[in-house]
C-alpha cells in the first residue's frame, strides 16, 4: 500500500496545481483542515487534508520521509498494517490540530509520518533485545529534532505531528509485528484494514462528488456570488430592476445560495415585491453562515 498511498498524494498534488495552485482559497477548496469548516460539518477535511501539500518542496520533504519509513513498517508489519497506521495516525494528528490549532489551515502527510515513526519506536520499546528495538532507538533523533524544529517555527502545525505520533506509539503497543496465528487477529486486521479503506473511499466521494454538477465551490466564488447579489439587492433597493439574464447567469456556491437565486429569478419574473422581504433574509442568512465557516480567513463584520 506504500505506492498507492504515494500515488494519491501526488493525485492530489497534481489536482492542486491544475485548478488554481497552493492559494489558501483553493487548498480550502480541495480540502484542507480549517476548524470552522470541520465544525460546520465538513469532517471529511480531517482525512482528506494529509493527501494534500502546499507546495512542491514541502510535497517532496513528505514523499521523502513516506518512503524511508513506509517500506520499512510495510515490511516489519504487512501491508494492512501499514495502511492502518497511517490512516489512524493522520486522523489523530488532523483532530489534534482541529482542537488545538482551530483556525489555522493545515495540510501534509507528516502527521501519519510521525505516527509510522512511533509506530516502530513504540514496537521497539514493547520487543526489547530484538532488531525492531534498535530501529526504534534509532528514530529517536528523528523525533526529537522534527518536533524541537516545529515548536520553533510557527508556520509548522506541530499538533499535528504530536496527534500523529501518540496514535502511532499506541498502535505501537497494540498491534504486533508480523503474520499472527490467531484467526480472529487476522480477522480484526483485515477488518480494520477495509474499514480505513471505506473511511478514505468515504471521505473523498462525500466531498467531492455532491460537489460535481456545480463543481467544488472556491472561496473566491464565494465571494463573488456575495458581491454581486449584494450588488443586486442595492440596485433593486433603489429602484433599478437588474437584466434576468444576469441573475440567471450567478453561480451559486451552494445549496443556500442556489436557493437566492432561484429566489431572485422568481422576484424578477413574477414582479411579487413580498418576495424581496424574504430574498434579504435569505442572502443575511447564508452571508452570516459564510462569515462564521470562514472565520479567521474573511475578516468582515456582518451587518
């Protein structure tokens, strides 16, 4: 699983750069972890935010790390393993930073990196006097130095590694190394395997796919489709009727903002103006909602 893995991150990477680059608004888009967005409903960013890198050095760095460690833990403790591990630890490290990191975006695998790396020195630290316990000896310097670097630079989401490394050392004294002859451990690993490959599976088609016949809503978008309705509803608040045409050509963001503007095309084409009580509070409504989802990002009062 260590090559499929690597090939949906740089899936990801490759769909970063062709639908607008590593912009805040477009990482928002593709999924990245943003505590007010999660809070809101949108739980699947906690998964899908470690398939996701900010640029090419920090994708490359991540790659780096995956690779040495991975093929080492998917050949200690098979593939299911390996894939469990790194699931669980960049959940652990994406809800860590959610709690702690509320409204600081984040993406990158390195929560699930660190949490293959106390994977093997946890399993180190549980089979003492084997090669395991030295190769988990050996990642204490790794450790050590990654998390010092990330209390010191402030752009790096240490939470997520902490996150990361705690679930990874308690697999590491959960799961043991190796074919097991007990066929209900075999059963809970394939288990558990299928379940992460759900979860993954999961979080991807929920998120993106609603998304698909409108497509996945940027915060630009967003604001534009703000701005032009606001604009709309100055214009008709004086008097001044704006073309159907228009208004049928705005593109909602989402589903309450397709609900304004069927509202606004119903005002123009039945002349009701006890429509227009109902369009504003409509439009405050889903602009009060934007305004708290993105909080820390759209800095703007509502009115």
């Amino acid at each position: 699983m260590l090559y499929p893995v690597i090939v949906f991150n740089l899936v990801f990477f490759v769909a970063t750069v062709a639908s607008g680059g590593f912009t805040l608004s477009n990482l928002l888009r593709l999924g990245a972890k943003y505590g007010p967005l999660i809070a809101s409903g949108e739980w699947q960013r906690l998964l899908i935010c470690i398939f996701l890198h900010g640029n090419v050095w920090h994708l490359f760095l991540n790659t780096y790390a995956l690779f040495q460690l991975g093929r080492i833990v998917e050949g200690i403790y098979g593939y299911r393993k390996f894939f469990i591990a790194y699931v669980l630890s960049g959940l652990s490290g994406s809800f860590l930073s959610f709690l702690l990191n509320f409204r600081q975006v984040g993406v990158g695998a390195s929560g699930a990196i660190f949490g293959l790396a106390g994977l093997l020195f946890a399993g180190g630290l549980k089979y003492r006097n084997t090669s395991l316990h030295r190769l988990g000896m050996s990642l204490l310097p790794f450790i050590f130095i990654n998390l010092l670097i990330g209390f010191t630079v402030p752009a790096i989401d240490n939470a997520a590694h902490v996150g990361g490394l705690l679930a990874g050392m308690s697999l590491g004294w959960i799961i043991a190394p190796g074919f097991s002859v007990f066929s209900w451990r075999r059963w809970g690993e394939r288990i558990a395997y299928g379940a992460c490959v759900a979860l993954v599976a999961l979080s991807v088609a929920s998120f993106f796919f609603p998304g698909v016949s409108r497509g996945v809503a940027s915060l630009e978008d967003i604001i534009a489709f703000h701005n032009r309705v606001r604009d709309i509803l100055v214009d008709i608040g004086q008097g001044v009727m704006p073309p159907e045409y228009l208004v049928k050509m705005l593109r909602p963001p989402d589903r309450e903002a397709q609900k304004i503007k069927d509202l606004l095309v119903a005002f123009l084409e039945e002349g009701n103006g006890s429509r227009l009580a109902e369009i504003e509070e409509a439009f405050l409504r889903w602009r009060k909602s934007i305004l708290r989802k993105y909080e820390g990002v759209v800095f703007e009062s509502a009115p």
